[in-house]
C-alpha cells in the first residue's frame, strides 16, 4: 500500500511539475507600464500558442517601422469574442503593450482599441 501511495504521489509530483513548466515567462517584457502605439495593422498571425499583430507606426521621423505584438493563444482570443475577420490587414488601431525590456521593436499585447473606438483585452 505505501509503494502504490510513493507511486502515486511521484506522479503527481511529475506531472504537475511538467505542466506548470510547459508555459514560458513574459520576463523579457517590461511588465511593469504600458507603452501606447498607434499604426496599421501589417499582418495578423492566428497560430499558436501565440498570436502575432506586426503593427507599422510612425516613428519620430514619420518614417514607418514595424512591431512585433505577441497576443494570447487563438482559443483565448476566440473565448473573447476575437475572430480573424475582426483584425486584419489595413485596419487602423491603437494599442497598449508592454515593451521588450531591450527597448527593441516589440510588445507583449495587453488591450487593442478598434476604429470603433473600443477597447478590449488581447491577452
């Protein structure tokens, strides 16, 4: 009875431990402000485990420059109301995302504001 009772508690053990590892950490994001950027919609990615917006916004010259955006998976998304045909190429939005700490072209998406002028979580 103790052997089946060690059993069964080590495999909790490992597959608890190899679940709660499966997800990776936003550590490279500056989670602790928001930054805001307004642009064009380049790309819309829908893969998983996560989705992807490249987002083109006038730099400080009025020169274009691409962002990557790292959004949440596509069921967590769907779960939201989100579908493709809701963001797609062209469409003009505003968001607010948590840069990459290197200070590169990149977020971590947290809300997107539509040209409806509404705003709603995107991770």
């Amino acid at each position: 009875m103790r052997v089946r009772s060690f059993l069964a508690g080590f495999i909790a053990i490992i597959f608890f431990g190899l679940t709660a590892s499966a997800h990776h950490s936003h550590g490279n994001y500056n989670m602790g402000q928001y930054i805001v950027l307004k642009g064009t919609v380049k790309e819309v990615h829908w893969v998983n485990p996560h989705t992807w917006v490249y987002l083109e916004v006038a730099d400080g010259k009025s020169e274009p420059v691409v962002w990557a955006l790292e959004g949440a998976s596509v069921i967590q998304l769907q779960r939201r109301g989100w579908t493709k045909e809701k963001l797609k190429g062209g469409d003009k939005i505003s968001v607010r995302c948590h840069q990459l700490r290197d200070g590169s072209n990149g977020c971590l998406l947290g809300f997107i504001t539509t040209a409806d002028g509404v705003e709603t979580i995107f991770d």
